[in-house]
C-alpha cells in the first residue's frame, strides 16, 4: 500500500475532478501589513530583543517592539519570560517586529472522563479518537474562574481551557468558552438546509495545540469518517457542508478583517460538539466551524487565551 496522497495532492485531485482552478494557501494580500507567526525555544530574552532556536535548529534573533505584551500563565514583561520557554509570537515587518508573545501555552479541549483531587483538581479529558486522553491538573487559584464557566462539571460533558505546561504537567487557568449545558454525546441537529460553502458561513474559529509546531493548517468537523479515518467525524449543529482533507477552506476572521486559505489537514470531530458562541465582536452565531493551528490562529489576528473569533468560511 502506498497510503493516502499528501495534502497538496488531494487539493490538486479534488480541483481536476470539479474543473476548478487549485488554491493557493496563505493570506488574502487585500487584508492589509501582513502578520507572521514565529514559533521556537527562548535562548535569551532582554527588554528589547529576543533570541530563539527554531524546531529546525536555527536561531534567530528578533526586536521586541516597545508595547510587546506577553503571557505567561499570566501577563508578564516579556523580559521576564523563562530561558527554555516554548513560544508563539505575533510579529510584523517580515517578521522581524515582535508585538505579542504566548509562552508554554496549551490548550485543553475535550469530554470530562473523570475528576480527582478537592483543592488542586486532576480532570482526564477524552480528546477524541485522533488525540486520545490528556491529564490537566486545574490548581486552585484558578477553580472558581473555571467552574463558574463550566457549570456541569463532572464527567460526560464538554471542557474546554487555557493554560500552561509547566514542569511536565498541564495546568488549566482561563476558560476557553461557556460550557455546552448538553452532554457531548447529545450534540443539537443542525438547521435542515444550508447554502453551500459558498454562502460563507459563520460561526467560531477557535485553535488546538494537536497541531505540528509552526504548522498552517485547520481541523474541520464535515470531512467523511472514511477519508478522515474517524468514527466521531460528521457531527456539527452547524449546517456545514462534507469537505475532504486536503482542501482550501478559506477563513476570515470578522473581528479583524483578516482572511487567509488555509488546508484542512485534520478531523475536527471534537470541535464539532461544541455548540457555542464567541463573544469577541459582537456575538457570533452557534457553532465550531474551524479549529486552526495556532500558527494560523495568530496571524488571522486571533489571540491564543481569548480563545475564538467570529469567523466566516467559504471554499477556497
């Protein structure tokens, strides 16, 4: 067996079969100073410049922009950021300006499997067929915060937290939505028609860390089980339509007028289950309709701990 074509072949298959020109993959030139994502290791950090080695081995060093902000947990200095630190930054100017830093940032996103603990609390997650189970420790502090957002805490339903690795654990501290009242195998139907994915439409972008470091790419909820592999696949109460792996889904981020073709490159079945809303700009409409790679999520102006924005997808 030679396994199943890459990527681009799939998009370039998929367009010879419906007469259609291939994407092109990146950002829509019209939306303005482009912003770059930077990913890599802090090897030094001062006020003003940064030095990182790429998961490549390559070091760079890049200025720190004189209102830079990062997070760490918390909001911090960017100097203040830990030699050996994981980071995803903001930049402009080819890259070279850094604006905002996100360090050793994870996210949690899955079904409540089990809780432990009465102070520091332990919480399994099941993160879907392609992610498997993940261990989060939530710490005290943060508990209430998290709770209040996640009302039906206990297992079967939905969770879905910001944090940090720290030390070999993942530590949850910001809730990423409101939680689902539904349990997530209770997910509502979607409306009984929809437009095409040409109508463009809306609903929430969010991100995952299940991405490769520096990868541009989306997970979607629609793709058939067959092609992705996925028995959780096909679930959404959005009225999306079936896309295969491998095609252009063509993003925009409402909230900053920022569009970009990016590749379906994964299931988004756990995404799918959330029927939520992002609050952001205004109140987006019901729905998961893309996870993005947190690359992607940056440079469609996306913040990684607010967690979403109101998006719009078409074919790309």
């Amino acid at each position: 067996m030679t396994g199943f074509p890459s990527v681009e072949r799939r998009r370039a298959l998929a367009a010879a079969a419906l007469g259609r020109e291939v994407g092109i993959a990146g950002p829509d030139p019209q939306g303005g100073d482009p912003l770059h994502a930077v990913t890599g290791v802090v090897l030094d950090v001062s006020p003003h410049l940064i030095l990182l080695e790429s998961a490549e081995g390559v070091e760079e060093r890049l200025v720190i922009a004189p209102w830079a902000t990062a997070w760490h947990g918390q909001d911090v200095a960017p100097a203040d950021l830990p030699v050996g630190a994981q980071v995803t930054m903001r930049t402009l100017r080819e890259g070279r300006v850094v604006e905002r830093i996100w360090a050793d940032t994870t996210r949690a996103t899955g079904t409540i499997v089990s809780i432990e603990g009465r102070k520091d609390v332990t919480v399994e997650l099941d993160c879907g067929p392609h992610r498997g189970r993940r261990s989060i420790v939530i710490p005290y502090r943060a508990t209430g915060r998290l709770r209040v957002r996640h009302p039906q805490f206990e297992p079967g339903f939905l969770f879905d937290a910001i944090g940090i690795r720290q030390d070999g654990t993942t530590k949850a501290l910001l809730p990423a939505t409101s939680q689902p009242a539904y349990p997530a195998r209770a997910v509502p139907a979607p409306p009984p028609a929809y437009g095409g994915v040409q109508s463009r439409i809306s609903g929430t972008a969010t991100w995952s860390d299940a991405f490769d470091e520096d990868e541009r790419g989306a997970a979607y909820p629609m793709v058939e089980r067959s092609d992705a592999g996925c028995p959780d696949a096909e679930v959404s109460c959005v009225g999306l339509p079936y896309l295969a792996i491998g095609s252009l889904l063509q993003v925009r981020n409402v909230c900053a007028d920022r569009s970009a073709n990016i590749p379906i490159v994964a299931c988004g079945c756990m995404a799918g289950r959330f029927c939520d809303r992002c609050v952001e700009c205004g109140t987006s409409p019901r729905g998961r309709i893309v996870e993005l790679s947190p690359s992607s999520f940056v440079e469609l102006g996306g913040d990684l701990t607010k967690g979403c924005f109101n998006a719009r997808v078409g074919l790309g």
